[in-house]
C-alpha cells in the first residue's frame, strides 16, 4: 500500500495550493482528484488582487493563466437606471477559466513533487496503525499520516468527519449561476471593466459581468432561501435581457452551491489528523460569494499548522482552529452581517452613488483594508452627508 505524510482530497485552488505547500516543505504528498484535468468548473473566474497577493507570496502564481486584469469597475443600479465608475490606479482583479487556472496551480504542485491521482474518487478514511490513516477512493487504498478535506461545497471529507464527531451542521447554500456572451454582443457596457449590477432581484445578492478573452462572464449570485419557487435559470435570462442587453443570447450556463458561511460555535474544521480548507470547510464570502481567496488562504493555514505538527510542536494540527479564528473567522462574520444588512436593505445600494463610498472598495478588494475598515468609514460618510458636513458627490453616468 503507498504512503504519504499528506493525502489531500480535490484539485480546486484549496487542494492544488495544500499540496504546492507541502510537497515544497519536503512531505511525500499525494492529490487526489475525481475528475480528469482540466476540468470544468462553474465560476465567474474573478481572482482578487488580494488572492494574487497571497499566490505572489507564496511563489505558486502563474500569469500565463489570466485572460486579463482590470482597473476599472462599474456599479450598476439597473431599478434606478443608474450606473457609476471606480477607477483604480493599479488592477485590483484578474480573471480567470477555472479549467485553466485549476490545472496550472496542481501543475506546480506537480513540480514541487506532489503526486497527482485523478479519475479516483474518495470514498471514506478510517484510523490505520501507528496513528495513521487508510483512505480508501473507488479504485485503491493508500495511507496518509494527514488527509486534507479540499473537495467542494458536498465534501465527503466534511460529512465523514461530522459524523465521526457527531456533529452534523447542514451548510447553508448560496447558488452561483452564470453564463458566457460573446463580447461584441454587448456594446452598451464598457470593455475592459469589471461591472456589477445591484438590486436586480430579491432572490439574488447581485449580477455580474466580468471579461474572459472574447467572452463576457454573466452571472447572478442568488441566496437558495430566497428562490421562492422562482427557476434560476429564468432569472439569469430577465438579469441578461433586462440589465444587460435584451438581444444578447448564454452561449453556455453553468451554475453551482457555495457555502453560505454563518458563524458555528465549534465548527468541525480539524479533528484528529482531518483538516478541511476552502469550500469544504464553509469558507467563502456570504455577500460577494469569493471563495478563491478563502481556498487559498485557508490551504496556507492549513500547511503552517501540518509544519509545525511534523516538526513535533506542541498543539500540532489544533493550531489550524486557531489561525482560522485569528485569520478568517471575523472577516467571514462581517461577510454574512454585510449579506443580511443588504438583504433587509437594499436601498441602502443607493449608497453606492456617492464616489467616497464606492473607493472603499477598491482597497477591500486589494486586501488594504477589511470589512471593519469599510464598515466605519461608510458609516462616518454617511453621517458626513446626512449632516451636510461632505459635500453630496454623487456623480450619475448615464
Ligand atoms: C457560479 C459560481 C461563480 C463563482 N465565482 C467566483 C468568483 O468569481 N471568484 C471567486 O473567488 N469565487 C467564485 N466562486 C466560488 C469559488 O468557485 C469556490 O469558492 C472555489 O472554487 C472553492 O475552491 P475549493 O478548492 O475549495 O473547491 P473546488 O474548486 O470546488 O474544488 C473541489 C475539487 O474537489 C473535487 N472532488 C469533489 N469530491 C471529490 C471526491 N469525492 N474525490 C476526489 N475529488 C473530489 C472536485 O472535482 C473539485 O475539483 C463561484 C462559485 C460559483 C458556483
């Protein structure tokens, strides 16, 4: 039976970026992927500058896979008939084919020495001896001292694991739901930008519009509690037909769940020599829906805390609950505060008119700054310009 020290399961950013990270530090590391590469997955392919920052410095970015990088985002309100530009002075983010970005991340963990199993699914783990773990996929067994949960929003790795510790906690569900356009069927929005369209729905956070080579990514970001019987794929069409361009036709839809995250008290991100990274452990941003940072940020974590429990230090893998409550637990708690403060709210999207309010986020996306940062600083805006103390600096475009 083969033997690694780290057996990581999924090939998305969380699993690809785990074994770049391990198999660099010296440990015999093994991926374990379902499908054949590259595969395709559903996203709108929209990579933060801050995640590029985190791929930058750990050495694992590959520019080659990006099809561009914007400087300029466009917030729409579609109900008021409203739209207003932010300008940046460097990129804040690039966009991606998650086929192509997925595949050139294992690639270098390839190169680093991880060894790459696809077409094998995992199927379950149980304790082996000498504190080890025999992991069964469909066609082999193999043992692992670590096994890394990296496999999406329906992790086999997360549902075995509450079940060994008696703790189910149902994931809620955001639904991502998107599809390509041909570039030059839309004229009425700028190229080159990112846009973003709020208020288009009750039933969706937001629609976006991102540039992919010759294409255009459209998609919707939609809570799956506030669906109400309404078809996903019929609000896709009204947010292309209403928002965008009512002759434009989806040359192609793709849609998947993504973890809605909400705080648990203890939730089951570690046990024994079981860690779950990325979608599998909950993490992506309630309201914008970013989970590439969150894969990434949560496979370092991750692979600090498998470090320092191969070089025999006190606390071992527990250390990863820890850096998660220190490095992503507040930010994703202010996600979800700022996902139901626009749900019961969305006036307040009005907000956005005013030039002051929309910089903020251009630093947020840059990862300058954080929720709490914007939180204080639109409340202070907002007093600013209810009192008459800022001046009234909205700026309508069209
Ligand atoms: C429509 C849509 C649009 C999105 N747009 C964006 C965006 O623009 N920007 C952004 O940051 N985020 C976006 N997201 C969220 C983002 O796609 C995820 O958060 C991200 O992919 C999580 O990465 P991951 O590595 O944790 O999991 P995944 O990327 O889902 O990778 C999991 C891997 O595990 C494999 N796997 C699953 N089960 C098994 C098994 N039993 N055995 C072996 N392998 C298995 C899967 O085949 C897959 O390759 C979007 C999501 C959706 C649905």
């Amino acid at each position: 039976m083969k033997t690694y020290d780290v057996a990581i399961v999924g090939a998305g950013p969380a699993g690809a970026v785990a074994g770049f990270l391990c198999a660099e530090s010296g440990l015999k590391t093994v991926i374990i992927e379902k499908k054949h590469l590259p595969r395709y997955k559903s996203c709108g392919g929209g990579v933060t500058a801050r995640t590029i920052e985190l791929l930058k410095r750990v050495n694992c970015f590959d520019p080659g896979c990006f099809d561009s990088f914007v400087e300029q985002l466009t917030v729409h309100l579609p109900g008021a008939g409203r739209a207003y530009r932010v300008r940046a002075d460097k990129p804040f983010m690039g966009f991606v084919r998650r086929a192509d970005f997925d595949m050139a991340l294992t690639r270098m963990a390839q190169d680093k020495g991880a060894r790459l199993r696809t077409g094998e699914a995992f199927q379950g783990f149980r304790a082996a001896n000498r504190g080890k773990l025999e992991i069964a996929t469909h066609s082999s067994v193999l043992e692992s001292r670590i096994l890394i949960g990296a496999d999406g929003y329906t992790s086999r790795v997360r549902k075995q694991l509450e079940r060994r510790c008696r703790t189910v906690s149902p994931v809620p569900a955001l639904l991502g739901i998107e599809g390509d356009l041909k570039a030059d069927a839309v004229h009425s929005l700028s190229s080159g930008h990112c846009h973003l369209f709020f208020n288009v729905s009750p039933a969706a956070s937001y629609g976006w519009v991102f540039p992919r080579g010759d294409r255009l990514n459209a998609g919707l970001l939609i809570h799956m509690g506030a669906l109400k019987g309404r078809h996903p794929n019929r609000l896709l069409d009204g947010f292309v037909e209403n928002a965008i361009n009512p002759t434009a036709l989806l040359e192609r839809r793709g849609g998947g769940m993504l973890p809605l995250f909400k705080r648990v008290k203890n939730p089951v991100l570690q046990r024994e020599n079981v860690l779950l990274t990325g979608d599998a452990a909950g993490f992506a941003d309630a309201w914008t829906g970013e989970g590439i940072y969150y894969a990434v940020k949560s496979a370092m974590l991750a692979h600090q805390s498998i470090r320092r429990s191969f070089g025999g230090a006190k606390g071992g893998l527990m250390e990863y609950s820890r850096l998660y409550r220190r490095e992503i637990l507040n930010e994703l708690t202010l996600s979800y505060l700022f996902f139901l403060f626009f749900r019961r709210l969305p006036r307040a999207y009005h907000l956005l008119a005013h030039e002051r309010i929309r910089r903020l986020f251009v630093p947020y996306i840059r990862g300058e700054s954080g929720y709490p940062k914007i939180l204080v600083k639109a409340l202070a805006y907002s007093l600013g310009y209810k009192f008459g103390m800022l001046a009234d600096n909205r700026d309508p475009m069209f």
